[in-house]
C-alpha cells in the first residue's frame, strides 16, 4: 500500500465526497483524521467503514469556518497521530441565490468556508509538514470557478479564489516537498448537488459532453492521485473532472 504510515486529515468528512476520499485513502494505507461539523452519526459510520478497512481512525468534530477551529483541529491530529502527510479541503457549503437577493451573512458563510478555512487549514498544516519537509495538499474547488451557474456569484468567487490560493501556495511550499493542488468536480451525484440536479436537470445534461453524473468515488480517485508519494511533479494543477461541462 503506497500510503502505508501516512496520516490524511480530511474536512467535511461524514457523507460525499469527503466520505468516499476519506475511505478511499485508509483502502490506500492510510490512518485518517475525519473533520466534520455536526453530522455525528453519519461520521461514526464512516470511521466505523474505515477501522473495517484496518486502518486508525480519528473523529475531530469541529465548524473549520470558526478561525479558531482549523489550528485546532490539526492539534488534534498531531495529539493523536504524531505526524500530517495529507491535508484534503474539502469542507464546503452552498447559499445560491441571485446577488441582489444575497444576504452578507450568506456571502460571508460561503467564502468562510470555501476559501477562508482552507487557508487557515493550510496554515496551520503547513507548519507540521514543513518541519518533516514532506506533505500533500488537495483543496476541493468546483466547476462554478470556470462555469458559475445562476446564483452562484458567492460560491464562484470563493471556489474561484480557493483555485488562486492553490497556484500560491504550491510556490511558497515546492521547496520543501509539499506538493499542492486542486479537484475542481462537476456535477456529483451527493446530497448537496440533489436540489441542483432535480431542478435544472434537463440543462445540466445539456452542457455535458458525457451525459451522466459522476460518482464521490471518482473524486476520490483522483484525489488520491494527487495525495500519493507517486506523484513527485504535479503541483499548482487544477484537476477538473466535470464530464467535459466546462469545454460546454
């Protein structure tokens, strides 16, 4: 298993694409540290599907929107593991709404979560990985950088700015073998994209060149890509695994 003693840190790890990253890593070798936010029961399975699997797990329940929470969520994982290898953002959340009709809180709570806690989540995972001169960053963007949807104006900028974060920090880490890069998936079939797909389904498929939603797993897979020790030269990349939507 090429992951085999790595720890992988994965926000917003309870359902998803979270989820299928987080099992997708510990079928890898990896031991996961699984951030989630209020979804306790769905999180307990999950680390219960990882711990069939052999590998350790650790549940580390916190909001990485709150700027106090990210630096304490990596405490958490270095209390529990020692060492961070992985970090995938994948944290995210939806207010989609005409930007006449946006409210400051929902602008704020998208570009908290989207772009401001993976920074801060960087941050303080960057100061561990540095000191072992190793790391691998994954932040998840989104299609809705490139190719934004009505009402998507807060997510577009946050995921678009998450995108600009990546190219920077992959500079300021290359030195010391931490590689960073993003995910940018298009319509996935998961919980958050279901309203989306039932609503606008017919126009959705019409700007798909290959016409059928994707799975978290292909996510996954691509992500796990990406986290390996395989990967030794790709960094500042932005993966879009859309179903050809952005060439739409």
């Amino acid at each position: 298993m090429e992951f085999e003693g790595q720890v992988a840190l994965v926000t917003g790890g309870s359902r998803g694409i979270g989820r299928a990253i987080a099992v997708k890593l510990a079928e890898e070798g990896c031991d996961i540290a699984l951030n989630y936010r209020s979804a306790t029961d769905e999180a307990q399975q999950v680390a219960e599907h990882i711990a069939k699997l052999g590998r350790r797990v650790e549940l580390i329940q916190g909001d990485v929107s709150d700027p106090d929470v990210p630096r304490q969520v990596v405490s958490g994982v270095r209390a529990a593991f020692g060492r961070l290898d992985v970090l995938v953002n994948n944290a995210g959340i939806t207010r989609d709404e005409l930007l006449v009709n946006q409210s400051l809180k929902d602008i704020r709570d998208v570009v908290d979560t989207n772009l401001v806690a993976p920074m801060l989540m960087v941050q303080a995972a960057a100061g561990v990985m540095l000191r072992r001169r190793y790391g691998r960053i994954v932040n998840i963007s989104s299609s809705a950088a490139s190719k934004p949807g009505r009402g998507q104006s807060n997510y577009a900028a946050a995921k678009g700015g998450l995108e600009a974060f990546t190219k920077a920090m992959a500079v300021e880490l290359a030195s010391r073998n931490i590689l960073v890069n993003a995910v940018a998936p298009g319509v996935i079939r998961t919980d958050m994209t279901e309203t989306i797909r039932g609503r606008a389904e017919d126009e959705i498929m019409g700007r798909l060149l290959v016409k059928s939603y994707a799975e978290p797993e292909t996510i996954a897979d691509a992500v796990a890509y990406l986290a390996s020790p395989r990967n030794t030269y790709t960094t500042g990349e932005v993966l879009h695994i859309d179903g050809g939507l952005k060439m739409a």
